[in-house]
C-alpha cells in the first residue's frame, strides 16, 4: 500500500522545513515542538491573532516568523 504524501516546503524564522502534508498553524507549531505562551506569529508577513491559528493552513512556500516575548527588565 502506498500513501501519497506531498512534500511542502515552508520557511520558519529563515530556515527551510519540510512538512508532509498541509497543516494547521497550531499544529505546525506541535509538530516542530515550538512553544504557544508568549509568542507573536507572523505568516506571509501578515500577524495571525492566537485564536486565528487552528483555522490558518500553512501551504507550500509559506514564511513563518515566530517572535518569543521574554519578561525582564
């Protein structure tokens, strides 16, 4: 049995991934084991708001920032 998976290539905080098939934002973001708390995504260089991300589909060539927000002072 062979399963048809597309390979995309997507571009997180500069470095080119690989995904196997079309994700959500927050999925994308389990999958590579990058933190929700205290961060700022930006897709396409557009912001996405938090409760936007399970409804975000990340495609072929996408770009990816992710700011972390650190506490000090």
């Amino acid at each position: 049995m062979f399963y048809n998976f597309t390979v995309m290539k997507i571009i997180i905080n500069g470095e080119t991934k690989e995904i196997a098939n079309e994700l959500n934002l927050s999925r994308l973001l389990e999958t590579f084991a990058l933190p929700n708390e205290r961060i700022a995504v930006e897709l396409n260089k557009e912001v996405v708001r938090k409760k936007d991300w399970e409804n975000i589909v990340i495609k072929d060539a996408d770009k990816i920032e992710i700011v972390h927000f650190v506490g000090g002072g």
